[in-house]
C-alpha cells in the first residue's frame, strides 16, 4: 500500500520557467491538499480539493495552480517559478467524514534560483 | 490573526519531565484537532487527534480540547529523546479544511 507518493522529490529550477508536481493517492480519499513549508512558518496550504471536480484556494495560491484529474490524483503547477517558491512542498490526502487524519507523501523540495 | 497559533519554541525538557504543548483556533465551527509529529527532513506523522471536549490519552501521550477557550493541548509523560521533534496542531474546518499552526520544536535532554 503506498499511501500518497509525490514526484520528484528534488527539483531545481530557473526563475520563469514552468514545472508540475504529481501527487497520487491509493486510499480511496475524496480530500487532497497542497502545503507547502518554510522554516518557521510550518505548514501552509496552497490549494485543496474536498471532492473530485472542486478545487479551492488556501492561504497562499498565488502564483499556483492545481488540477484534480481524477480521485486519485492532484496536480500542482507552477507557471513562471520565483525564487520565493523554494520549499518544500507535501501533498497530503484525507478521507470527508471530520474524523479522519491527513496522510502525507514524502514532500518536494524545491529550489528557485 | 492567524488561523492556528502555536508558540514556536524551542520547548526544552529534561528527559522523564512533561512536555506541555500548546495551541489556539480561531474558526469555532471546527470540529476535528490533530496533533502531528515532524522529524527533521521527514513527512508529518499523526499521533493523536480529539473531537469532543476533555481529554484523550493515548499511552504516553493526552491531548485535551476545550471549544468554549479554542484552546487545544499535548502532554507527552516520561518524555524520551526520541519524542525531539517539531509539533504541529492542526484543525479541520466545516469546510474540510486542514490548516496547521507553525509548529513547535521540542527538545528532550538525556
């Protein structure tokens, strides 16, 4: 059972160019989330999906935008990097009743130069 | 104001001691609280979570809830040097949210 798995887990990049993260979950979870984390500032979530076809906007989307392709997985792109996107960022997936936890994949960390 | 608060630490106990954790909301139509571990360089793991107000105890651990205060607590008994992580509390709105506070580093002393 692999839970959620990212890819990559590594990544550079040059300011202005393009790139998509993949996160896919085998756990039946209708919820899927993108956080992203920088020292001090803990987890902060970018975008979520509480259902397949509804995406909505966290507490920092700008610059961000995700596709829900299907239950299993949750996209997140960005269009034109800047360096205040490096980070790390996790993908995380939960079930709708309130009572459930969220499952993290193994994060992304992403360098901007 | 943030959604999540969390004093940042770092929390310093001595091993054996109670590590106290702590943590405030400000959505009161919440109605899910998780308290997750984060080694250095590794996913957050869940290890407790409460719905109803008072305590939970999970082995070493109780995680205790009051709704009127929005106020959501960890106590970690007999603290270990393995227990030397960030923690982080987080809160799932009626909106099917999951917003985390920033975290707080503890570090247990051998």
């Amino acid at each position: 059972n692999a839970g959620v798995t990212q890819t990559p887990k590594f990544q550079v990049l040059k300011t202005g160019q393009s790139m998509t993260l993949q996160c896919a979950q085998d756990m039946n979870h209708n919820s899927m989330y993108w956080y992203r984390q920088d020292p001090g500032m803990g987890l902060r979530l970018i975008y979520y999906s509480a259902s397949e076809g509804t995406t909505d906007k966290g507490e920092v989307p700008n610059g961000y935008n995700v596709s829900r392709l299907n239950k299993r997985e949750f996209s997140l792109r960005l269009e034109s990097a800047a360096p205040s996107q490096t980070s790390v960022y996790f993908c995380a997936s939960s079930g709708v009743n309130r009572n459930t936890e969220a499952f993290f994949g193994q994060g992304t960390r992403l360098t901007v130069v | 104001q943030k959604e999540v608060e969390q004093n940042s630490g770092p929390l310093s106990v001595p091993e054996g001691a109670i590590a106290s954790l702590n943590c405030t909301y400000s959505d009161r139509g919440s109605q899910s609280f998780f308290w997750y571990r984060q080694y250095s360089g590794k996913s957050p793991e869940l290890i407790m979570s409460i719905y109803s107000n008072g305590d939970k105890e999970d082995g070493r651990f109780t995680a205790q809830l009051n709704k009127a205060s929005q106020y959501v607590s960890l106590l970690i008994r007999d603290s270990q040097p393995s227990d030397s992580a960030t923690y982080l509390c987080a809160v799932k709105t009626g909106g099917f949210k999951t917003i985390f506070g920033a975290g707080t580093r503890l570090f247990v002393k051998a």
